[in-house]
C-alpha cells in the first residue's frame, strides 16, 4: 500500500463523507476500483464503521447501525432536524418512512410506476392511516402485537388517531408537524435531506419522487438487515393473519 494510493483512497473517503454518494461522473469513481485505492477505502470505512454500497453507476456511503463514529443518538438527531421533537414523534415518522419505502420495494411495476409518478402526501396519508388502522384491529384481538418485535403498536396507533386530520393543505403551509400531513412533510424532508427523494410541487398537491440512490440502497443494503425486511412484513400483514383460533 503506497503512499499515492492512500492519498487517493482518503480523498475518495472524505469526498463520501461530505456528499454520501459519487457517481459515474465523479473524477473518483475510476480511481476507487484500482485495486489498491478500494481496499484502503474500504479499510478507512470499516475502521470508522461505515459502509461502502458499490452499485454499477453509483458508490455510496452509509453508517453501520451500531459502533460507528459517526452513528447519531436520539439527541444528534434532534439538534440536527428540527422537525424531530420527541421520541414518539420520531416513532411516527419512521412508520410513515417505512410505509413509503414498502410502497415502492413491492415489484418492478411499483418501482416503475413511483420512479415516473412518484407518491403524493395525501395518497401517503392514506396508505398509512390504513396501515394504522389495520393494527388497531389486529390489537383488539392480539394486544401484545408488536411485542415480539420491539414496537409499542399502542403507542403508534394511539398518536396516529388523534393526531389533527389537515385541512386546507395546513399542516404544510403552517409547517405543523402536529397534523398528519405535517408529520408526512417532516418525514419526507429527512429523505429529502440524505438525497434519497426529489419532492415536487410542493405549494399545491406535494408527492416525494425516489431517486435511483434510494433503489440501490434497497437492493445493495436495506434487504440484507432483517429488521427492514421485518418492518416491510408488517407493512402488509393483513387482520386475518392474527385473527384468534376458533379453537382455542
């Protein structure tokens, strides 16, 4: 490993971390495929631990959940999104965030469709208020649903329920992150932030667009941890499957 290889592996590093993601089109993106050059990057990433995502067009950057340097508590997340106020309601958000990306790691037609199209605010609050409402019923029969996987489903079904229906688009032009759509538009702009979506229109009838880098990331990481994959059967786990035995 020589000295010209480790000044570009640690360009290529610190490029990531500042922009997340290099494309074809990147001065770096050859370079990182010397041989030498990725191995490094790949030991700078490991050693801090993050992730290298190596997709044909694209290499991106992500933190490892656990024992990085870079991995944010609860607190960083606050201070660093303001639309994140309590733990609840960063809760909520994740619901909303994992309801999209189900919506859209469905099957090639469902990629195709929201590539092009993509999905409006108001569809999404509908998505999720279905979703809600269906482990509200699940609840009813099953009360310690979500308990095996570490979710108050209460909670949840709780927040959602009471949370101010939107009227006259306010929870976007107040910025209201208390009403539905508000948390929708909060949960969208952290998407939005780590470059994963492109949101559209957003003064009349706003809807988020997934970019290719949130396609990779599903496919080069999202499906490899099972807590997503858990999370997306949850997505679309129907009342029936948690009705009680007539049996018993």
């Amino acid at each position: 490993m020589n000295a010209e290889s480790i000044k570009k592996a640690s360009a290529i590093y610190f490029t990531l971390l500042k922009d997340r993601v290099i494309d074809e089109n990147s001065e770096h993106f050859q370079t990182y495929f010397d041989p030498e050059v990725r191995q490094t990057v790949l030991l700078l990433a490991d050693e801090s631990g993050t992730y290298i995502i190596e997709s044909p067009k694209r290499i991106h950057l992500v933190v490892q959940p656990t024992g990085s340097v870079f991995a944010t508590n609860f607190t960083h997340m606050k201070e660093k999104h303001k639309q994140v106020e309590t733990k609840k309601h960063f809760h909520l958000m994740s619901v909303v965030m994992m309801a999209f990306l189900a919506a859209i790691d469905r099957n090639q037609a469902a990629k195709i469709r929201t590539k092009r199209e993509g999905i409006s605010y108001y569809a999404l609050e509908r998505l999720v208020n279905d979703l809600i409402m269906n482990w509200e019923s699940i609840l009813k029969v099953k009360p310690a649903f979500g308990e095996e996987e570490r979710i108050d489903m209460k909670e949840v079904v709780t927040s959602w329920k009471y949370m101010e229906v939107d009227t006259d688009d306010y929870g976007l032009k107040k910025a209201n992150r208390r009403t539905r759509i508000g948390l929708i538009a909060s949960s969208m702009r952290l998407l939005e932030t780590e470059g994963l979506i492109v949101i559209l229109d957003r003064d009349d009838i706003p809807k988020a667009i997934p970019k290719q880098e949130l396609f990779e990331r599903i496919e080069y990481l999202y499906h490899d941890y099972d807590r997503y994959e858990l999370f997306k059967k949850l997505m679309t786990i129907e009342e029936d499957e948690h009705a009680e035995n007539p049996s018993n």
